[in-house]
C-alpha cells in the first residue's frame, strides 16, 4: 500500500482549520503555513487511526508537511506489509 499526497491533503481538510488549502504545497512547512501544533497532533492521530499505525512521540517534530508524512507512512507501510 502506498499512500498519496492527496489522501494527507484530504485529512488536512478535515481539520476545519483557517488555512486555505489551496495555499498548501506537499513540501509547506505546516507551522509556516498557520497549522499549530494541535492542528498536527488531531492530524497524526486521525492518520494513526486510518493506517492502524502507530507514530511515536519523537517522530512529531520531524512530521511538519505532507511530504514528511507521506515519507513516513510509507516507509512505515512497506515494513509491516
């Protein structure tokens, strides 16, 4: 299973948060672009629910665009694959 940008980018809608979506690149750093810190936090935990993964605490910080999302995901996927 190999997870897209667009499937981040749809979970990034779900945030109601007032970033435009439209202004979001795969490489937008998400505090850059007015995503805080609890936006990202809802954000990791809807992703942990949807791939039953769990991301660990420290990895966080370094999750802050989608491409790092997608980066992780799909490095996580492809182990337990």
């Amino acid at each position: 299973m190999t997870i897209s940008s667009e499937e981040i980018l749809s979970l990034v809608k779900g945030l109601n948060t007032t970033v435009s979506i439209e202004e979001i690149d795969e490489r937008s750093n998400f505090s850059d672009i007015g995503i805080d810190s609890l936006e990202l936090f809802t954000l990791l935990l809807g992703i942990e629910e949807k791939y039953g993964i769990k991301i660990p605490e420290e990895k966080v910080a370094e999750l802050n665009s989608i491409a790092r999302i997608k980066q992780y995901l799909n490095g996580e996927l492809c182990q337990t694959a």
